[in-house]
C-alpha cells in the first residue's frame, strides 16, 4: 500500500471528517456516524451501509484500521486511525487550508482594471 499520504488526496468530505473523529478516539459504526453529524453540525451525514463501505475501502487503503482489542460487549468492531491515517488528515487539513488562504486573498483582493 502506499504510505505517502499526498497520493491519498483528495480526500471526499465524509471521509476528511471520518478521519478527524477518529483522530480523538476509537469508535464503532455508529458512534462515527453519530460523531461525524454532530461535528459537522448535520451537514455531513452518512448512512450506515455507506459508512461501512468507506470504512471498508479506508482499510483497504491502511489509512483506518479494525481495533480488534476494543470489540465492545455488542460486538461492535471498532476503528482507529493509523499513522498512515494520521499523516492523511494532517496534509488534507493543510491541502484545504492552503485553498482556503488562496481563495480568500483572491476575493479580497482590489478588482483589476479591465481595458477594453
């Protein structure tokens, strides 16, 4: 798999939020999904069977990883993040925040004169 993160961007916005909860804790299924609409106040919301498709492919990708040492009393499996995944979420969050600088000097920036 490839660990240089920059190859993984970028990322969806579900699964730039996914990460960032997951940079807190370990969680299961539905506290992700329950974490992730409340973080982004219910502008992101991810069904259950969506959820475990992304969650299924970040895997695939070692970017998120089954904690098998925290399956709950439900049975529930639960996720963490990698260092892999880490790395990720770090060069996204800078990858969005450097668009964001850029756009917000360009839209604050004085009007060009248009000759013509």
């Amino acid at each position: 798999m490839n660990r240089e993160p920059n190859l993984h961007l970028p990322l969806r916005p579900a699964d730039f939020l996914l990460l960032a909860v997951l940079q807190d804790e370990p969680l299961h299924g539905y506290g992700l999904s329950k974490a992730m609409a409340e973080r982004s106040d219910g502008c992101i919301a991810v069904r259950p069977g969506d959820m475990y498709r992304v969650l299924d492919r970040l895997v695939e990708q070692e970017i998120v990883t089954v904690d098998e040492s925290s399956i709950d009393e439900r049975g529930r499996t639960t996720y963490r993040l990698t260092k892999l995944g880490r790395r990720v979420l770090r060069a996204e969050a800078q990858r969005l925040s450097d668009l964001s600088a850029r756009v917000l000097a360009a839209a604050t920036a004085e009007p060009r004169e248009v000759s013509g």
